[in-house]
C-alpha cells in the first residue's frame, strides 16, 4: 500500500476512538487506506490493516506507549499519522503532494513551549517552537531521514521520561532541530487543536481534542471558512468562535483615524477627506 493513514491505538477507549476517526477518514478520503498498530485484533469496518504489535512491556510509565517507537511501522510508503482523537471534516489527500517537497510535516504546538519545571533541553534557540505531533505526514522511514529522526526522538523520549516528562513534544523538538530531515509546518486547519485557543482562515480539515461532539465544534469552526476567525477553549468544555475580529480591528482603526482627524484638521476637513475616499 503506497499510501495510508495510520492510528496507534491501546485500550479499549483508545481503540473506540480511533475507529471513529477513521471512519471519518473513509467518509471522506474513501480512496485511502487504514491501519492501525494495536495490542491485538479486533473487528471493525474502518480499518484495511491492523497490526498487533504494542506489547504491554513497552510502556514507559503512566500506560504510557510512546508513538515515536511504533510509526516506523507503518504499512505505508506514505503515511498521515493522525491522533485517536482526531476527526477528519474534508478531503486532506492533497497533504500527500508535500511529501514530494518534504520527507516529514507538522503543525506548530499551541503552545511555543511546554512550561515544565525544568525544560528538559535549553541548547535551542526559543525561535525554533514545538511541534504537535498528533498529525504527522511522512515519508518511508525506511527510505529517508525520517527514520534517523525517529531513533533520535525515541532516544531523548526515554531520557525526559527517565526524568518524568512523558509529553512527546519537547523530545519531538529536541529530535527535529538535531537531525538534517526536510520538514514543512502545517497551517492549523490540519491540526486544529481545539483544547486550546487558537485561529484559523480557511476550512478547518482535521479536528483534534477530547471533546466528544468534535463534529459540532468542527461545524461551529467552518461556520465562516475563509474569514479570520479566533477561536475560545476552557479545555474542550466550553467551546465558541469569535468571526469578526478582523473587521474588528478594522473598525478600531477607522474610528482612531476618524478622531485623530477631528483633532488635528477638525470636522471640516474630516468630512472633505471622508467624501474623497467614496
């Protein structure tokens, strides 16, 4: 299979929720295949391949099974690994095309860094930000860097672990900025992390949080694609998208020049400049 989507799923939660996804895959991306790397089988309709490879001794703590030492297994030449709480509300194939550019593409992190008590690694400039890793497009690790990047994100996972820091972004970050592979940042409509708050411009594609009516919150997101947009989350609780804020601003600066005028040339020449730009 040259291309695919891929799912690392343990536990029955993690499972159900990652069936969900993929349906919505198969919604619309009909022509892509599956697959998921799992504990051991299962019946679903969702998925074209699924691998029994996660072995219970592989956890790193916390039931923790870390990503980074499991999607070098994919089944795909291509891969769009997606997290189990991601929904897809478009056609994203075209992700794909930038891997003929690219051998590996991510979002930015909501967040620039994880405030952790003690960052685990300060040898990088704060310019160079964390990355999600819960979308990922990439090419073969077998055939690229991508795999270099893996044994390098699998080697300081283990060290932050070994310290308790078990989110993968500061090892993923650490890793990239160390290794020589070709990576694209991804606009957040493929990535929209909707736990934090965030802003979007065109058609949001992938969802991504906990929140159990994505469907909805999608639907709240694309309400007004193609129009600046920021949108407000307490944690996927209490979910709302504010549309006009660049009209806002725009309104601001208006009334700001109108006053300033009024001040400095008074209504007279105000009103005079006002009828020359109808």
């Amino acid at each position: 299979m040259s291309r695919g989507v891929l799912y690392i799923a343990v536990g029955e939660e993690h499972i159900n929720y990652a069936k969900k996804s993929a349906e919505s895959v198969k919604q619309h991306c009909p022509s892509l295949n599956t697959a998921v790397i799992c504990e051991s089988r299962f019946e679903s309709d969702y998925f074209d391949k699924i691998v029994p490879e996660i072995r219970s001794q592989d956890s790193w703590g916390s039931d923790s099974h870390p990503k980074m030492h499991y999607l070098s297994k994919t089944p795909f030449e291509k891969t769009i690994y997606m997290d189990n709480d991601t929904l897809v509300v478009d056609e994203i194939t075209e992700l794909y095309d930038m891997l003929k550019r690219f051998d590996i593409c991510a979002s930015h992190a909501p967040v620039r860094k994880y405030k952790l008590d003690s960052y685990p690694t300060t040898d990088i400039p704060s310019c160079f930000p964390e990355y999600n890793t819960g979308v990922l497009v990439y090419n073969s690790p077998s055939s690229t860097q991508v795999g270099d990047l893996f044994q390098e994100w699998q080697k300081w996972y283990g060290t932050f672990a070994d310290k308790g820091i078990t989110v993968d972004q500061p090892s993923f970050r650490k890793a990239a900025y160390g290794t020589d592979v070709s990576m694209a940042t991804l606009p957040p409509e493929y990535n929209c992390r909707t736990v934090k708050n965030g802003y979007v411009q065109e058609k949001v594609k992938i969802v991504h949080g906990t929140n159990k009516e994505l469907q909805k919150v999608a639907k709240k997101l694309n309400k007004k694609a193609g129009e600046p947009r920021i949108f407000v989350s307490e944690g996927g609780r209490c979910f709302s998208v504010r549309y006009q804020a660049a009209w806002s601003c725009r309104s601001y600066l208006f009334i700001e020049e109108v006053i300033n005028s009024l001040i400095q040339d008074g209504v007279r020449t105000t009103l005079k400049k006002g009828l020359q730009r109808l």
